[in-house]
C-alpha cells in the first residue's frame, strides 16, 4: 500500500485525500461495513446502501422502522430494528428475514459466528440460532447490552447490568457469570480466546482473563468508549473515548494489567470511532471535528485521510484484504478509499 508501509519512516506519512472518493447516499449512515469489496452503509432510518467502488448506492430496503444494530462477517450483513425483524443481507443486496419477534420488540443487538449461527437481543432476551437448528434463548438479569461469540465454539457473550454472562447454547451446563457492577455494553473476545473486554456505561472499560477470571479494570477516559476494536494480531486493543487513540496491550499473560496504554494521533477532538486494519498494524480514527486519520502503531506515523470538517465521523471499516477503507459522518457524508 503505497504510503503505508509498515517498514517505511514516518517521514513518508503524508495525505491520501487526493484519492478519497466522495458517495452519494440517499440518507445518513450510522454505521459501515464490508461485503467482499461493497461498502455496506447501514442508515440511520430504515435502508442499507451498497456501494461498489464509486459508483452510486444501491438502496436496499431492510426493515419497517429504523434499524438498531448490525454485524457482517464479510459474505452477509445481518441487521436488526424497531420492526422487530432480524435480516441478513448479501452482497447482491438480497434480503432474507432470519427472525420475527412475537412481540414486535426491538431488535437491540446483533452478532455473528464464523459458522453461520446468528444472535440477537430483544429488552432482556438472547436468541441464538445455529445452522440447521432450532432457535434457542436465554433470560438475562436485565437487559442485553451487547453480544459476542467467542472465536472458537459456540459459546456467547451477553453483556448487561453488573456483569457478562457466558452461555453455551448446546450445552446443558449452567452459563458462566463474569461480575462486576455497572452497565456494561459493547463487548469483545480476543481472537486467541484468552480475555473479554466490555465498553461500560461510565467512562471506561472492563475486563477479564478467562484462564482465571481475573479483573482488568483500564480507566482515565473524558468520555464513553463508543468504539473498539481489536489490532493485527490482537497485540492491542483500540479504543475511542479521549482526544487520542488509546490501545491498551494484550500481547502478554497479564494482558493490560499493571501496564500503561499507547496513546496516539493527538488531536484537539474527541475520538469517535476506530477500525484496525486485517493485516497491518496500522489503525484509522475518526474524530469529532471530521477528521480521519490512519496511524501505523510501530510509531505512530500519521497519513491525513479526511481533513477537519465540522462533522463528526459517525463510523468507519476496512475491507478483508485492508485494500479499501470506508466513512461516513454524522452530517450524511460519506466517503471510500481504496489503497
């Protein structure tokens, strides 16, 4: 990728703003993602639009009402919303319902695992379903924050008040409870299965070692961390929440534990949103007043993708092949580049 090679100095880190390509969207996007190499923005009300290279978006109507979350693992995007429908849609922008809510409740949050099975979130409830099996569910202590598979069998996270509960949908064994107080939302696996993180209601984020269950608690945010998402190799673990890009280690045993967080790409706003690229360790932040940033971690080289706009960037995602990054901002803009 030209201008960003991992090896080359910093002083090559310059500005690839010259080859961002403006997209025309319908609506707003609150969220992005990959479908092989179509950008899959999700709007803010009720359609995703699919973008392939420049051209302009392909509308596809997914749902009755405002969609409320979603997820990809590359070949469909699966999304759920007020309508209380859960659909996953394919590059070719075909629409499947995978589930109704008897209740009509909304759909709060999505997950997928490599082998196909899909969860999701109604008020308090967890739903799974696994290939060529029948929907399962599980009753929360409160309601679901977040979902996440583990990366290796089918074992679930569900993030909700004073904790994480791990569920074994297969298994009869009594789901395991992970405590600590507070509200906990987003929630991530490490890809080697040894730590699990959540993105609290407060200004900070929580942890365990799951060999032992042993607490990580990584504070100091100004703000929320809305974003997070995990580095090339999983060494580090980025994160939105400060005027810098926070990327706590967890290349070691202990994880973060007793240890101090990089902070890169200081800017005078706050950062909104972060993607790590597939292969690289390279990141790009998206920032408050507009800005985007990609960042190489080795040391903290900084190439100009977005300049200042006065909108913030509402979301962000690399391709598979870290061959294409797509934005879009709060303001309706939106924007692809492609390496």
């Amino acid at each position: 990728m030209a201008g960003l090679d991992p090896s080359a100095p910093a002083a090559s880190i310059a500005s690839v703003t010259d080859r961002v390509s403006a997209l025309s969207l319908p609506q707003p996007a609150a969220s992005v993602h990959f479908l092989g190499t179509i950008a899959a923005f999700v709007g803010s009300e009720d359609n995703v639009m699919l973008v392939d290279g420049t051209a302009e978006a392909r509308t596809i109507a997914a749902h009755g009402g405002g969609i409320l979350c979603a997820a990809t693992d590359g070949k469909r995007l699966v999304t759920g919303g007020d309508d209380g429908r859960v659909v996953a849609i394919d590059r070719r922008g075909e629409v499947a319902e995978l589930a109704a809510d008897a209740k009509r409740r909304w759909i709060d949050s999505v997950a997928l695992h490599p082998d196909g099975a899909v969860a999701w979130s109604a008020g308090k409830t967890a739903f799974v379903r696994a290939p060529k099996q029948e929907v399962k569910s599980f009753e929360a202590p409160s309601t679901v924050g977040g979902l996440a598979f583990a990366p290796k069998g089918l074992r679930l996270a569900i993030a909700h008040y004073n904790g994480v509960t791990l569920w074994f949908p297969n298994m009869a064994a009594k789901p395991e409870f992970l405590e600590w107080k507070g509200s906990h939302l987003g929630v991530a696996f490490s890809a080697d299965n040894r730590f699990l993180v959540t993105a609290m209601h407060e200004a900070a984020l929580h942890g365990w070692r799951l060999a032992d269950n042993k607490h990580m608690r990584m504070t100091g945010y100004p703000g929320r961390v809305r974003s997070m998402d995990w580095t090339a190799g999983g060494k580090f673990l980025a994160t939105s929440g400060a005027d810098t890009v926070i990327l706590w280690p967890f290349a070691s045993k202990d994880g973060p534990m007793g240890k101090e967080p990089l902070m890169l790409a200081p800017l005078k706003a706050r950062v909104n949103v972060v993607a790590c690229h597939p292969k690289e360790e390279i990141l790009a932040a998206g920032y408050s007043d507009g800005t985007i940033l990609m960042v190489r971690i080795t040391d903290g080289g900084e190439l100009l993708v977005r300049r200042k706009a006065g909108d913030a960037v509402a979301a962000l995602a690399w391709s598979a092949d870290g061959s294409r990054l797509a934005f879009a901002s709060e303001g309706g803009e939106a924007g692809l580049l492609v390496l």
